[in-house]
C-alpha cells in the first residue's frame, strides 16, 4: 500500500477504508511482482558440490538450459519498476498538493525503502562479523554471506530512480513518449557499443533500461496506457515478444532474461536491449489481464488479502534469501535427484514450503521496521536531499556488489568502475541517510 496506509491499522481496516477511486490492480501488480521474483530464486537456487568438497550454489538455468525460456515469463522485475513509476507520479502529486518539494518527496520515498534495509544489513553485518571472528567464513556460509545481499541491486536501482522521479515526471510532462523513445535508443547504442568490445559502457543500461521502463509507469499514472485499450495492449505484447524472439535468436542477446552462471552476456545484470522488449511484451500483458483482474479485486477477501500482502511483500523480499539458506544448511546432505529430473520437481513443493514458512518467521520478526511514517512536508535542501539520495544508491549497489563474505579480509569488488569494500559500502548508505534528514516546519506547514 502507499498513501493511505495507516501504522497499526489492520489489513482488514484498510481495506474497508479503501478509497472508491484507488487504482487497485497497481497494488496487485506489486505484491504479484515480488511474490514471483522471490518464488523464482527458490526454485533457481540449487547447491552443488565442487571437486574440492566444497558448496556452492548455482542456477538451475545453467544446469537445465531447456528451461530459460520460462524466464520469459517469470522475470517479472519490469513490472515492479512500471509500478514503481506509477507510485512515484501519485506520491509527487500529493506532495505537490501540500505544499512539497523535491527534498519532501526523496527523503520519503527513501526512507520508506531504508528502515527496512538497514535493520537487514545490520543482521547480515553482525553474523558476518561473528562467523568471521569464529574462523568459519567459508564454504556454503561464505556463499551466503556475499549471495544474501545480492538481490539489493534492485532497491539501489530503485533508490536511484526515486532522485530522478521529480524531473522525469517534468519531461513526461512536456515531452510525453519521447523520453522512453530516447531511453531505448539510448540503451541500444550502449548495447551497440558493449558487442563492439566496450563492455564496460554496458554498467550505462542499469540506468537508462529501467529508467525506461519506469516512465512507462508515468502513462499509467496518467490513464494513456489504459485508454489505449486492447489494441494498444496487444500492439505492446505483440511487438514485445515479437523482438524477444528476434534478438534472442537471431541477435547476440541470450535466451534467459536473468543471469545465468557461465553466460557470456546477461541480460540482466546490466540490462540489456532484449530485457527492454522483454519489458514491453510484459506491460503489454499486464494491461491485457487487467480488466478481469479488477473486477475480481472488487471481493472484498480477495482485497482484504493484496491488503495484507502489500504490508508483508518487502520484508519478504528482503528475508527470503536468507530463509533459503536457513533451509539448505537444515537440508544438507540431503538429496532429490538431478535438477530437472521427476525426483527433484517432486520435492520442489516441499522446497517452496520449507523456504516459505522460515520467511514467514522471519517476517513476523522484521515486519515492524517496514510501516510507513506519515510524509512530513519539512525546510530541507533539495541539493543536500539530492546528494544523499545518490549516496544511498551507490553504497546499496556496493553492499549487493561485494557482499559480506570475506569482511575482515577486506574482500573488494568492483563497483561501476571503483573498487569498494563492505565497510565503505555502508559507510555510504549511513553518510547518505543522515544528509537525508531534515527538522521539520512549524505544525502548520505540514
């Protein structure tokens, strides 16, 4: 939920309270979003022993190639972004209406993502410490410790979005469907370049992909891509899949739309061309299913449920590869056949559930740091709000970089072109929430 979220309030009062003109679909998408991206790193996480007897964990993808193609379906993180965009506009608006400004709406918007995130790495930062000084930084812990952190590309992204929401919001305004005309050419050049042996530039897509596929969220914010119909839905669907296809097959770009261990090219990580018409093909879809979907949110359960669900989905997120490894250390030793055999499918229900109910514990531990706090309307310096929203991106992109495996032996990785550590890393993030922060006006200001 967004803005009408209220801190202890039931899901059933929430939902009672719903506003008769709330876009419900939008909240469906985010819970949905999420539920399959957590859902598909479960069943894509299979631990391997290697020569030396030591454990590791690798993608069920690399050791099924048969089955990328699904991913064609299931990478659904192009929808949280769409979503994302719509919730930026519609937040921006009411702050707009109270009188905000830039500094009022990157420090909400942020914070909402940080409490959260930052109760996560100080656990991840206290076991690391702890396994480290016990001398057991090694073997599947060491996998956990850089892997569980990994799915924070997404938040950076995400946090780096929110800082530039305000003035992409002011171009969709005058420019319309240019901008993400000129994102995607944009991103075709770099993708140009990265074949042409610059790989480097491709770090450029992170950005310019998903900053298309969130203006795309603007035209739902504003009803263009609802009043488009079925035609325009089926055009986007059509035409999406219709260049997956084309540049998976006959272009350089893998079939899988995530990354898979021994790939060359990802087209996730950065993005890639194929994950832009990937994207398009599923906004296309979601618009196509949209009709029924709010006819059958109208239930007052099924409401009451997505309620629920809104208000657990990024503790969730944050926790569930945690729970994964909580199940693999529980389950090791123990065997289902080769992945992609009847006897490894036959245990995946099982799987599923054991990795659903450690999260779900983990989730009535950590839920209290994910409620929203009512947006301020405060004096704060959108150039001050600006650089420590920009702090925070890089320092969670270089947390998801480098992981925590490895802390005290100064373990580094590579972020954009710089070099950084876990420590700095966080020192980031911590440097950025306090410029972020600001004394709020007088109560009638607010």
């Amino acid at each position: 939920m967004t803005s009408t979220t209220v801190p202890g309030a039931s899901a059933a009062s929430l939902a009672a309270a719903t506003p008769p003109g709330r876009d419900r679909y939008v909240d469906l998408l985010r819970v949905a979003s999420l539920g399959v991206v957590i859902a598909g790193h479960w069943l894509m996480a299979v631990p391997v022993t290697g020569a030396d007897g030591g454990t590791r964990v690798t993608n069920v993808l690399a050791l099924v190639p048969r089955l990328q193609p699904i991913t064609w379906l299931l990478q659904v993180m192009p929808v949280f972004f769409l979503v994302g965009g719509f919730a930026h506009a519609t937040a921006l608006a009411s702050i707009r209406r109270r009188g905000g400004g830039y500094a009022d709406f990157t420090r909400s918007r942020t914070a909402r993502l940080l409490r959260p995130t930052a109760v996560f790495l100080a656990v991840w930062l206290a076991l690391a410490l702890g396994v480290a000084l016990a001398g057991q930084d090694q073997g599947l812990v060491r996998v956990a410790l850089r892997t569980a952190v990994q799915p924070l590309w997404f938040l950076a992204v995400y946090l780096g979005l929110v800082a530039l929401a305000p003035a992409m919001w002011r171009l969709h305004e005058r420019f319309g469907a240019k901008v993400p005309v000129l994102l995607l050419a944009v991103a075709i050049a770099v993708d140009v370049l990265r074949f042409a042996g610059h790989p480097q530039i491709a770090v450029l897509n992170l950005l310019v992909v998903w900053a298309g596929v969130h203006q795309l969220g603007f035209f739902y914010a504003d009803g263009t891509l609802q009043r488009g119909g079925r035609r325009l839905a089926l055009l986007l669907a059509g035409g999406g899949i219709g260049a997956v296809l084309l540049l998976t097959t006959v272009g350089p770009y893998p079939v899988s739309m995530v990354g898979v261990p021994g790939e060359t090219v990802s087209n996730m990580s950065p993005p890639t061309v194929a994950l832009a018409a990937h994207a398009v093909w599923l906004i296309g879809l979601v618009l196509l299913v949209r009709k029924p979907a709010t006819r059958l949110l109208r239930r007052a359960r099924v409401w009451q449920a997505v309620v629920a669900a809104n208000g657990l989905a990024m503790t969730a997120f944050l926790w569930h590869l945690t729970a994964a490894f909580v199940v693999l250390v529980a389950a090791r030793g123990l065997t289902a056949g080769a992945p992609g055999s009847a006897g490894w499918w036959a245990t995946r229900p099982l799987w599923l559930a054991a990795a659903a109910l450690v999260t779900a514990v983990l989730v009535l531990v950590f839920r209290r740091f994910d409620t929203p706090r009512p947006t301020e309307i405060t004096a704060g310096s959108a150039a001050r709000a600006a650089v420590g929203a920009t702090m925070c991106t890089l320092g969670v992109l270089g947390v998801s970089v480098v992981g925590f495996g490895g802390l005290l032996e100064g373990r580094t990785a590579t972020l954009l072109v710089v070099p950084v550590t876990a420590p700095l890393a966080l020192a980031l993030v911590a440097l950025g929430a306090s410029l972020l922060r600001a004394a709020p006006l007088s109560a009638g200001r607010r």
